[in-house]
C-alpha cells in the first residue's frame, strides 16, 4: 500500500513543470509533519526526485538515528534518473550493512541504464561499477538483463562472456538476442553478431529465442 501511495504522489507531483519542483510541497509538509510522517514522506521524496529532494534525503541518511538514515536510503534507492549515482556508489562502497549494499547495487543498475542525457558508454560503464560491487548472482542476472537497453556493440561485448557461464549462460541469451533485434546495430556488426547469435542457437533452453537467433542471422527482423 505505501508503495502505491508513493507512486500517487510521485506522477501527481511530476505535473510541476520544473523537476526541482516536484518536491516542493512534499518538502513543505514535511516541514510541518510529525516524525512519522516525516518518515513516511521520506519514501515519497525518492521517487519524487530533484535536487532539494536530494539534500533532503542526505541529511536523513547521515543521521545518527536508525529509523531516520533507512528511509533516507530507501528514498535513494527508488530514485527515478541516475542524478543520485555518486550516493548510491558511495553508499554500496561503505556499508558494513549487507542488506544497504544489496539495495544499492540493485538501484544502481536499475537506474544506470536510463535514458538521459549521457551517452551511451556512460550508461554501460556505470552498470559495469554497480556489477563490480556485487556479491551475488541475482545481481549478475540483473545487469545481463539491463544491458538490453544499451543498443551498442560494447554491450554485446560485455554480454557475451557470460554465454560460457552455466549459471548465467540463458540469461546472456536473453540479452544477446534482444540487441541483436535492432538491424542498425546487427548489420555493422555482422560478423560479431553472427558468432554470438551462434552461441545462443548452440546453447539456449527457449525454443522463442533460438528462433528469434536464427532469424536475426538471417538478416530477418521480427
């Protein structure tokens, strides 16, 4: 339920034109709230976004009081554009709380591939540092599965090693052939393409992918 009411704020307040300004009047209230609703309204800040939404849930991280600093950093991780990176890096780089750098990793491939305003080997290179960070193999699954939408030749590049590796071998599939969907990309990189799309008619457990493989590398298009 307070995820849903969080998402209710977040596209109400999306209808202020200037992205700082969608927190305004959650950081009003909160100006006037109890400490309850303070922490309530923290979560709704995050998937609100914004600069002063940012401070805001700076200070509540770093506060001393437990309840305080973790609905600062559930805020950050639901964070909607990559603005908040360099706190998410920072916090998965520092925390002795295993279950911080989890959700920190985790947000931090979520939002590293978000269309914005860099470029693409920007995009890649930071789902790259959010996997670096990893401990576990759900978050090797999640950022094969993020690199779909970085439609470059270095996402394939950083794909296709994974083909070699059982644990994570249909997921890389998935990835490979999502990429290989987009002819602009396919056809410069013919011979890369054709020697991944390979792999994946070899290997893969989904008879829909492997289908999808064989056209690709046929020059077909779904």
């Amino acid at each position: 339920m307070r995820d849903e009411i969080e998402k209710a704020v977040m596209f109400a307040s999306r209808r202020v034109e200037e992205i700082d300004g969608h927190a305004a009047p959650l950081l009003a209230e909160m100006a006037l709230a109890g400490e309850e609703e303070k922490l309530a309204l923290l979560g709704t800040l995050g998937r609100v976004g914004g600069a002063s939404a940012r401070r805001a849930v700076e200070v509540a991280i770093a506060d001393p009081d437990p309840r305080r600093h973790d609905a600062g950093v559930r805020a950050l991780c639901n964070w909607p554009d990559a603005s908040v990176a360099p706190q998410l890096l920072k916090l998965a780089k520092t925390t002795s709380d295993r279950g911080e750098r989890i959700n920190a990793v985790r947000a931090l491939m979520r939002i590293s591939v978000l269309p914005d305003d860099r470029t693409d080997a920007q995009r890649l290179d930071l789902l790259k540092q959010a996997l670096s960070l990893a401990t576990r193999e759900q978050e090797y699954e999640l950022a094969l599965d993020r690199a779909k939408a970085v439609r470059t030749i270095e996402s394939l590049r950083f794909v296709v090693p994974y083909l070699d590796d059982p644990k994570h071998a249909q997921t890389a599939c998935e990835t490979v052939v999502a990429l290989a969907h987009y002819r602009d990309l396919r056809t410069p990189n013919k011979a890369e393409f054709d020697q991944a799309l390979d792999q994946v008619i070899a290997i893969c457990k989904a008879p829909e992918v492997v289908k999808r493989a064989e056209m690709y590398k046929k020059g077909q298009t779904l």
